[in-house]
C-alpha cells in the first residue's frame, strides 16, 4: 500500500519544476507572464452565488494582463511600465507577496503552488461577502526571444508615456501607429493562448463584433484620452483614428481563425491605413 501511495506521490511531484527535489519558486516566478485567468474552487451554493455577482469584475480586472517578475524584487503591470514599480518577494515555502504595484496589485498575497509546462499556478484567498473564496491564477511564461516579448519592451511602449507638450499631427498619427501596433501583437498573443478576450485590456475607442470592429464616439473618459498630452490632442488623434477607419471600410474585413486573430489583423491593416 505505501509503495503506491509513494508512487503515485512521485508522479504527482512530477508536475512540479524541481531542481535537487526541492522546489524552487523563486527562480521560476521571474520573468514576463500573462495573466490567462483564475480558476475558482467554490464549496458551497452561498460561495457561487457570491462568486458569480463578482467573477465578471475579477477576471476584467486582472485577467489578460501582462506583467514581470524582476530579477532586482521588482513588480510591474505593462500597462504602468513607465510609473512606479512595485516590490515581489516570495519564500522558500512559496508564499508570495506583491505590494505597492498598481490596482489589483498594491497588497497582493498568494501562494506559487507549482508549474505545468510554462504556465505557473498562484493559489488566493479573497474574501467576498465575508467569504473566503480561493483562486488559482494560471500564469502564461512569455519567453524573451519569442515575438510576443517584444510586448515587454520600452520601445513598443512608448505610446503609454504622455507627452510632455502638445504633438503635432504627424507626433500623434505616430503614437497612433504604435498603439495598433502594440495591440495587432496582443492580440495575435491573445487568439493563441487564451479562450476569451478583455476589450478592458485595449486602449482604443473600438466595439468588438463577429467578424467586424466598430468605432465608438468619443469620449474624454476613456483610456485612449490619457495617452496624450491633453484633451485636444486626444479629439485629434480621435479624428486621425476616424480617418484611418472609414478609409478601410472598402477593404475586406480580415478574416481568420477566430475573431481576435481576425482583431489584430485588422488593427495591422488600420496602421498601415493610417501611415
């Protein structure tokens, strides 16, 4: 009896990355990842209920998001790349702490509970309602060289960081054409490792259909807004963003796999429209 339980305890540890037979979450937390989504462990009809009222906000707010371990304890969102950075640690036992790193993340607290393959496993306790509900965030490894890296990179971020004046129009048509493009490779990343996709994750005034993408009306609340220098600039870019659409409403809607492959298609087509 024991030489099974102890074989099967062997194929079970198996599934875990260890060096030495001893796990080594440190090392195998740092790095670039999505956020692909939480599974949930709900025990009772009162804890689905809860979860069910909050499960659209929780995986809008942190589902699809790219972040980095540092190897110098830093923690970042992409989306504040060029903000304050905050600070991971995690023990040997794996629990893990994130602190003063951005909403969802200014007092994170979790527990690494192993690796399948490139996706890493961080088990939460949240309280809803007064109730403990766990998660267990699946993490996607984005190795550096791939082409989904370059996502990590200052340089195609750049469109993120204000101006410290007011663009000219061909300075906005540029940040334009970094954002779609940005975006056209989130997008491709998107359509292949996840299932859904967030429109909360894309900075651009846009509805997302079957087979087609429509403009909103523009609106100083939005995210797009904040990447210019000020509201002027914005409603220009806006225009510029407009011009670019109607220009490719003659051209064939980009067809593919799925809809969001189908998006970042599209968004490649929008920037070069725009150039």
């Amino acid at each position: 009896m024991y030489k099974y339980l102890f074989f099967i305890f062997l194929l079970l540890s198996s599934c875990l990355s260890k060096k030495d037979d001893v796990l080594i979450p440190k090392e195998e937390i740092k790095g670039n990842w999505l956020i692909l989504y939480p599974q949930h462990i709900l025990k009772t009809d009162l804890q689905r209920k809860i979860y069910g009222r909050a499960q659209d906000s929780i995986v809008n707010f942190m589902g699809l998001k790219l972040v980095s371990f540092k190897n110098n304890g830093e923690f970042l969102q992409t989306d504040s790349l060029f903000g304050d950075h905050g600070k991971w640690t995690i023990s040997d036992t794996g629990s893990l702490k994130i602190t003063s790193a951005g909403k969802g993340f200014e007092n994170f607290a979790g527990v690494f509970t192993g690796i399948k393959n490139d996706t890493i496993l961080i088990e939460e306790l949240v309280a809803l309602e007064n109730q403990p509900i766990k998660l267990i965030w699946h993490l996607k490894k984005i190795l550096p060289g791939s082409e989904e890296g370059a996502l990590f990179k200052n340089e195609m971020n750049q469109w993120r960081q204000k101006s410290s004046r007011a663009e000219t129009e061909p300075e906005i048509k540029k940040r334009l054409v970094s954002m779609l493009e940005y975006y056209s490779l989130y997008f491709k990343m998107i359509s292949v490792e996840s299932i859904y996709f967030s429109p909360v994750r894309v900075f651009l005034p846009f509805s997302y259909y079957q087979h087609g993408i429509g403009l909103k009306e523009f609106n100083s609340q939005d995210y797009f807004t904040i990447c210019f220098f000020n509201i002027a600039n914005a409603k220009k870019g806006y225009e510029i963003l407009k011009d670019g659409f109607e220009k490719t409403k003659d051209e064939d809607f980009p067809s593919g796999e799925n809809y969001v492959i189908e998006y970042s298609k599209y968004f490649e087509m929008l920037a070069r429209a725009i150039e």
